[in-house]
C-alpha cells in the first residue's frame, strides 16, 4: 500500500502488481482504479486513485540546453517621402538560453510572468515551432540523445496539449475521445471495444460524464482543457508537455487536475512539463521541480520546486516572503527583479544544471517512432469521422437540404406538369432542364469548399502529429462527400423531375448528380488552393458564370470561339445541360412552339404554332443525340480529375506546411 504524498487525496492502494503487456497499459491503468466512497466533498473530488503501478513501460527524461528562440522581423521604414523604402531586420529574442531537465516520476512546471516565453519553449521542446517565423536554437535530448525538430514531432514519444487545442467542434466528447483512442492508441493488440473502454474511464478520471454527449462547440473552457489534456492521456506517451492545464478552471477542478496529472508522473513513471501561469500555494503539492522565467524569456530559476527553490530566492536573491507563489509574483512583476534574480542563478547554478544534463547519458532509448495504424484502419475511421461531423453539421445535414427542398418546389410548382401541348413547351422544357442543375451546384459548392477549407487547420494539426495520412483523410472525405451529394442530388432531382413531369426519372437523377459531383470537385480545388473563405467566396460565383457561360445555354456552342473551346470541356455545365436536353428530346417525334421560332426544320399547320421534331430541337443546339455517353463519362473525368489536382495541390501544402 502506497499512501499518496499529499495527504489529502487519500490512499492509492496497490492489490495487483502483475505486469501485462504494452497493448493493455491504458486499460490497465484505468481499469484497475479503485474508486472509493469519501466522507466529505473535498476528498470526494479525488475519489479515484490509482491503484495499479506502472507497467513495463519507457521511461524517458528529458533534457534540453540553452534553448533560445528568436523571432526575425523584416522591418520596413521610408526615411522619407521621396526616398526608396529601406527594409532591415531585427531579431527580438522570446527564449533566452533556457535549460532544464525533467525525469520520469517528475512533474516540472514552467512559470513567469505573461509574454514571457512559457509557450514558445514548450513549443521548442515538442518540435512545433514555427520555423518559418521563428529561429531555435540549443539542443533537446531523450535520454541524453540529441534530437531533431521532426524526430519528436513523429514520435510517440511526446504528447504535446497546446494552450489552444483545436476540436472537431462538431463532434461530441465521447466522439472525439473515441476517434483519438482508435487511431492514436499505439498498441496493436487492443481491440475497439478495449479502446472503447478506455474512453469511458478517461471520461470518468476527468469527470467529464455529465458532458459525455455534449458537442465540443458547446463545451467550456475548462471542459476543453480536460478534453485535451485527455485525448493526449490516452496514448500514454513517455513525456506530456502541457500548456497550462488549469486555465479557465476553478481551484476545485484545477487541483483535480493537477492531481491527476501528479499521478500520471508517478505511477506511470512519466515525464510532464506543464506550463503553470498564475499557480497557487495549493498547486506547490503536485509540482516537483520548477523553471521560472524572467522577462524577455531569461531562466531565473531551475531547481527542486520545494526547499532548494525557497532558499534561492531568500538567502540568494534576498527576496521578502514565505510561499513560492510570493517569490514568483515578485520575479513577475518587477522586471529589475526579475533581471537581478537572473543574472544570480545565471553566475550560480547554471553551470551546475548544464553538467547534470551532460551526464545524462542513458543510451538505452528504443528508436521509438510514432505506430501509425494501417491505411484502412485509417480510412475507416475517417469514414466515421467525417460522416458523424458531417450529420452533426447543421448547415449541411439539414439546412442545405431543406434549402434545397423548397427550392426544387418551388422550381416544381412553378413548371408543374409540363404538357406538351402547350405552346411554350419547349422553351419551358429546356429552362428547367438547365436550372435543375445549376440550383443545386450554387448551393452545395459553397458548403463543400468552406467545410473542407474550416477543417484545413485540423488537418495540418493531425498530419504533424502523424495520426493519419493526406491520402486517407482525402479518399475517406471523397468518399463521405460523394455519398452526401448523391444524396441530396436524388431527392432534388426525383422531386423537380416528378412535378415537372420530365422523362427519364433514372438517367435524369444520374446525370444531376455527376454534374453536381464535378462542380463539388471544383469545390474542393478551390478550398485546397486558397487559404481563406473570402477568396473562395470571391471565385467562386464568377467561375461558375463563366462555366455557365459555355454549357450552350446562353452562347451557341456553334459560335464559341475556337481559343476558349477548353472552357466548353471543362465546364460540367456544358456536359450536364447536353445531357439533359438529349434525354428530354432524343425521343420525341414532334413538339410544338410558336412560329416566331420557325427554322428550316420546322413545319405549321396553323399560320401561330409550328411543329419540330425532337432531334430538329437538339441539332438547334448543337447537340449530337449520341453524345450522351460521351457526356457521362467526361463528368465522371472531370470529378477524377478535379480531385486528382485538389489532393495534388493540398499534398503540397500540407507538406510543406508541416514540414
Ligand atoms: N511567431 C511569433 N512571432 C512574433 N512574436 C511571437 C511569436 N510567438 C510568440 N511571440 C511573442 O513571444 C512572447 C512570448 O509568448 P508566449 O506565448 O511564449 O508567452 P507566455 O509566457 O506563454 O505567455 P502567457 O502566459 O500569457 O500565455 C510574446 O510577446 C509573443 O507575442
């Protein structure tokens, strides 16, 4: 029996020591957790307590020396009106020379003042700073062994909570646990329903059961944080790099916190660094060693968080107080303090603190690199992911249909039982014809580009941390797009078409869909391509006028200059609108119209209506009867082809992005 060092969040009792298999540490480590019944409310907050020590796991500490992180700005300034613009630039310097160590069992905290560096250093030592922005130098070591920037990205070894983790903000609680756990989970021996299971007890370890179902949109910013920090919980990394956990918490929910995370260090035997901003005398329990930064992100302080930092900062800094919280808001707030408490652990304890971390040199590290799961678990999951955000998105799973349905009957009501007999029959027939296809592609583009280009921020996020691949998350939202279009294009068409009275209910409800399949494809070229939703708001409609333009609607297709012919075939206008006029026409003997149409193929028994024949029709287009399978298949090319060139172009990005 292991009593817990902090008193007051009772006793963490050990009944079972067997050691078990890295696949089952998670389910171990949660399931075998007693809860037990407290008397009062304080220690009910604490009630579960670890009750398996740690399994055979890596143990990984963690060292990094003089960490400096600048960032370099190109400054422009006009000396004056009529002289040349004179550009230079300035470095500014965020992290200054910051060293530190943390080892298995210890929890290390990173506190200063605001703007002092917390954020940029943890982003250092997880390998996700912005190297396009910022200039790192200074080495971090596992184990003693000097690592890249890349090297611990892709490995899962570290689990990085950002200050701003970012959701799904469609998906709920239980959701987003579930997907985290199926594909970042790195044991391949768990089953789904083991994952499953961890889920459910991370969910209670966090106390989040009261917000299992609750979409992460509408979640606090407490419950975020715990979502977060849980997420990272469930793939047991060997080191957790935490952006201050307790943020939007209140000191009840924060000391929980804190105290899990405690644990964590202790029975996993795992190495965390969090990032404390404003901590109380409370939070001192849970902290084993401390790194305090000064102004301009200057080490003022790296040592055992408990005597070791209280004698620094009275006897050798000759601060006034008792609390280390009290030491801390003085280096905080006053910066010639801060400066002078700098330069004595600078001239005192630095060197000592580099030789500790040079004599680590435990070259006992596994090449660990990130268990990737395959491409068709990968898939699959994504499949789910983005159908279950998909139905949750109220835009698309039910205001766009709904949109769509009073649209098309209205359209119906509106061209309601076409007859042919009628004398404007033809010009009736050939309009709906064309704004059947062109309603629904203006609305369902501007939700399949905006949706994809919202989630792009995820994307470069999850394809960092390696949880799946850009090839799977593109075929799994191909293919849940494709399904959710073809969807809506059926109940679209099959409604207009019915009211209508066209003809060909089965190749009419095809042939929508394919154009409508095309125009999304260009949709998602256009959302990988540009980096905002106001460009693509600014493209969008006057591409789709100018592929209108060139369907045959509005300039003959006889006439189109021979320059500008590619735009006919890359339009899914042209190959939509042919194809519905040859399926209306392609079987109609004679239609009649008013004879101030007349043309050589038409003949009048009365001197106002004139007779054509449905192929007269089409030949006044430009249309070949025969052109209809042509015309499938260049909208199925066009959507492969569309798609190809979007992924190409996000591939590119991305990787370049995440490099
Ligand atoms: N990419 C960047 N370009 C320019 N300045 C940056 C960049 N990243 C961070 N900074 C600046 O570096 C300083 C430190 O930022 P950081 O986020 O690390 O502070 P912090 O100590 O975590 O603060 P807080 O406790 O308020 O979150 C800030 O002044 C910030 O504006």
């Amino acid at each position: 029996m292991i009593t817990n060092n902090h008193g007051d969040y009772g006793a963490i009792d050990h009944q079972n020591n067997s050691t078990s298999t890295n696949g089952n540490i998670l389910s171990n480590l949660f399931s075998r957790r007693k809860y037990t019944k407290m008397k009062n409310a304080d220690e009910e907050m604490s009630q579960i307590s670890i009750i398996e020590p740690s399994m055979k796991t890596e143990e990984i500490t963690m060292s990094w020396s003089n960490i400096t992180v600048e960032v370099i700005q190109k400054e422009k300034s006009r000396l004056s009106f009529w002289s040349k613009t004179d550009s230079s630039t300035s470095r500014h310097i965020l992290v200054n020379e910051v060293s530190g160590i943390v080892r298995p069992g210890e929890v290390l905290a990173i506190m200063g003042t605001s703007a002092a560096g917390k954020t940029t250093l943890l982003n250092a030592l997880s390998g996700y700073s912005d190297r396009r922005e910022l200039n790192v130098t200074g080495s971090v070591m596992l184990n003693g062994c000097v690592t890249t920037n890349d090297e611990r990205r892709s490995s899962n070894i570290i689990g990085y909570v950002e200050q701003q983790e970012l959701f799904c903000e469609t998906l709920t609680v239980e959701e987003h646990l579930l997907f985290q756990a199926m594909l970042r989970m790195s044991s391949k021996i768990l089953t789904d329903n083991d994952r499953r299971k961890c889920v459910l007890d991370t969910i209670k370890l966090l106390c989040m059961e009261r917000c299992v179902s609750t979409t992460i949109a509408k979640l606090s910013g407490g419950e975020r944080k715990r979502l977060a920090f849980a997420a990272v919980a469930l793939t047991d990394p060997s080191i957790m790099l935490i952006d201050e956990p307790t943020s939007n918490l209140d000191s009840y929910l924060a000391k929980s916190l804190m105290h899990t995370i405690h644990m964590f260090a202790v029975e996993r035997r795992r190495s965390i660094v969090v990032v404390l901003h404003q901590p109380t005398t409370d939070m001192f329990k849970f902290i084993d060693t401390l790194c305090v930064l000064s102004d301009n992100g200057r080490q003022a302080f790296f040592g055992d968080a408990r005597h070791e930092a209280i004698n620094f900062f009275t006897d050798q800094c000759g601060l006034e107080g008792e609390s280390l919280d009290e030491f801390i808001e003085q280096v905080s707030s006053n910066s010639t303090v801060g400066q002078q408490v700098a330069d004595r652990f600078s001239t005192n304890f630095k060197s000592s603190l580099i030789s500790s971390i040079e004599s680590i040199n435990d070259k006992s590290m596994k090449d660990s690199t990130f268990v990737t799961v395959s491409f068709w678990r990968q898939l699959k999951w994504l499949l789910w992911y983005s159908s279950v955000s998909g139905v949750h998105l109220s835009v698309r799973s039910t205001k766009l249909p709904f949109c769509l349905l009073i649209m098309s009957i209205i359209f119906g009501l509106a061209y309601f039982q076409l007859d042919p007999s009628e004398t404007h029959y033809v010009r009736n027939l050939n309009s709906v014809s064309f704004i059947i296809g062109v309603s629904l592609i203006v609305s369902s583009m501007g939700v399949i580009a905006i949706s994809l280009l919202n989630e792009r921020i995820l994307l470069i996020r999850d394809i960092q941390r390696k949880i799946y691949s850009i090839q799977a998350y593109y075929i799994a939202k191909f293919i849940s797009d494709s399904i959710f279009i073809i969807i809506i294009s059926v109940l679209y068409s099959i409604i207009i078409v019915l009211l209508v009275n066209m003809k060909e209910l089965g190749l009419m409800t095809l042939v929508v869909s394919l154009e409508t399949l095309a125009a999304c494809a260009v949709a998602s070229l256009m959302a990988s391509s540009s980096s905002s939703i106001l460009i693509i708001l600014l493209i969008l409609h006057p591409l789709n006028i100018i592929l209108n333009q060139f369907s045959g609607v509005y300039i003959s297709l006889q006439s189109i200059p021979d320059y500008f012919i590619w735009l006919q075939y890359l339009s899914y206008y042209y190959y939509g609108y042919t194809s519905m006029l040859i399926l209306q026409w392609r079987n109609v003997t004679t239609a009649q119209e008013p004879c101030e149409k007349a043309t050589n193929s038409t003949f009048s028994t009365s001197p106002a209506i004139c007779y054509r024949s449905g192929t007269a029709i089409l030949n006044e287009h430009g249309i070949q009867q025969h052109n209809l399978n042509f015309n499938l298949l260049m909208l199925v090319t066009l959507i492969l082809g569309y798609h190809i060139v979007s992924f190409i172009i996000l591939f590119i990005r991305i990787r370049r992005i995440s490099k």
